[in-house]
C-alpha cells in the first residue's frame, strides 16, 4: 500500500490505516475496473512468454490457433478468441476493455467522410459505408457527425452473430445489423467505404491478406477500403508514441502485430489494391490508410 500511496493512488490518512481516493476506485468500479483485470490476465500470459518460446517455433506464432495467450490458458488449438469466449467473466471483461480502449482512439480528424456527400447523393443506392468487424463500439455514430444519415444511403454494421444480436437497435440510429465473418467473402457489393478499425493489428500478413482481399472482391471502381488502425515508424526514435510499442508486443501474444506503411501497401497489394494515402492523426500513431482497387496496368 506505501508503494501505490506513494504514486497517488490511495490515502494513508494515519500511519498503517489506509483509504480509497478518486484513483484508487477508478481500479474497482465500472469500465477502469475491466480494463485493470485485462491487464492482470494479459500480464499472466506474458509472463508465460519465456516456455512458450522454448517450446515453439516462429511459425506457429503464425498459426492462430497457438497463441501464446492460449498457450498461457492450456488451451492450444483454440483461437484468441475462443478462449476469450470460453469463460464468460473473461468475455465480459474483454469486451467492456475493447469498448473503453476504442473509445478512447480517434475516429474522426483523419479521413475526410463529409468529402463523399456529391459522390454519394449522385448513388444513393450504393452503400455509404460498411464497418466490417465493427463491433459494440459506436463508430457510425461519431462519422455521422460528419455524414449525417450517411448523406441517405445505408450504413451497415457487420460482425459476429453474437455481438450483432447484443447491440441494440435503438442505439445506433439509421445503421443497419449484419451478422458476417470477415474471413469470408464480403457479401454487400460496391459501397462507397468498407471500414476495418483496429482488425488487422489482431493478425499477421497471411490473414490480413485474406481479410482484405475479401473485401476487394466485392469493392467497386469507386469504392474505398479505409483501415484505422497504428502506422508504425520505420524506425524508432526516443520520445515515440509508446503505446504503439506496447500494443505490438500485446497482439503478439494473439497472433498480431502493429504495422509500418510498407507492410500496409504489401498487404494491399497482395489483396489487389494500391494505397492512395494515408490519413494521419494530429498526435500520435493513430492513422487511416486509405485504399482502392489497383487500375488495369497494375493487376
């Protein structure tokens, strides 16, 4: 108790009687308590890290069905996710940490979603946006304050049947639900945008590769893909972002990785599409890669 006293968290009011303060119960009640028990079991993981590494090779770190994390639970042969869904408290607090972190990432000052009001009245019809993998955070929401109603044409949310049937209607207005694996082909053709924040970071490049090509096979001669997610510094320098860092080391333990600019455009062009630009933050790693398919003289 001196040792996080003396960082602020926490009163001792008289010597060896101690109190909670405004920080200390950030750490018990509502979101800030599952975000501090998901870094407890994500540290119990790396902590596995050393016999992981003796008893594996840098291929089946490619293999997401032996993560380090499920190695850490004993249960290999399980995806991340599934051992996350294996145990409801663990799924809880998973989730309600997702929400807060994605939250707290920027989702608009990057690409300019107002920018496609004339594209998108010129074709109503077409999908303004699909948020593949979007989950419970209320992304479309927040782009809305810049596309309102999505200037008349349809905002899809798409992800798992269980998150989709979890959301409820009422709280995302003029959205429509789509329960989809992103790992198959992507079934609304010809949107506008396909959104995929923070997804990729969760894989290697063989399954980014497959993602994304998933979703070019469905994007028309207009269509863009925009991936939000970090853009890593081809090199490191003192006083960089650290949390880029220590997002990286933590989609290792899933079978992630945080990405540089070049591992993007490999990415793209695997998947049949070139990078037109990428839409940085005003502070921090935080980025839109914005893409499209490749013209006829690059396929």
């Amino acid at each position: 108790m001196r040792v996080v006293c003396a960082q602020g968290i926490g009163l001792e009011p008289m010597p060896d009687v101690y109190a909670h303060n405004e920080k200390l119960l950030a750490y018990t009640t509502g979101p800030s308590k599952c975000f501090f028990k998901c870094l407890i079991d994500q540290d119990f993981a790396f902590k596995q890290l050393p016999r992981y590494l003796q008893t594996h090779s840098k291929e089946d770190l490619l293999n997401r069905t032996k993560s380090p994390y499920a190695f850490a639970h004993n249960m290999e042969g399980k995806t991340y996710y599934e051992v996350i869904s294996a145990d409801p408290d663990r799924l809880e607090m998973f989730n309600q940490t997702l929400v807060q972190m994605d939250e707290a990432m920027p989702v608009l000052g990057m690409f300019p979603f107002s920018s496609l009001q004339s594209q998108v009245g010129a074709e109503p019809d077409r999908p303004f946006i699909v948020d593949v993998g979007g989950g419970y955070v209320r992304i479309l929401m927040f782009i809305q304050q810049e596309a309102p109603a999505g200037f008349g044409a349809e905002m899809i949310l798409q992800d798992r049947p269980d998150v989709i049937d979890a959301i409820a209607q009422d709280s995302i207005p003029n959205v429509t639900k789509i329960a989809h694996d992103f790992f198959t082909p992507q079934p609304v053709k010809n949107a506008h945008l396909y959104l995929l924040r923070r997804i990729l970071h969760d894989f290697y490049e063989p399954d980014c590769i497959k993602i994304v090509k998933n979703i070019a096979s469905s994007m028309g001669p207009t269509s863009r893909l925009l991936i939000g997610d970090f853009v890593v510094p081809e090199k490191t320098h003192i006083g960089d972002d650290f949390m880029i860092y220590w997002m990286d080391f933590s989609m290792m333990m899933l079978t992630g990785k945080e990405k540089t600019a070049k591992q993007f455009e490999m990415i793209l062009d695997a998947a049949g599409l070139e990078l037109v630009q990428i839409h940085p933050y005003a502070f921090g790693s935080q980025s839109i890669v914005e893409a499209k398919l490749k013209s006829n003289g690059d396929k």
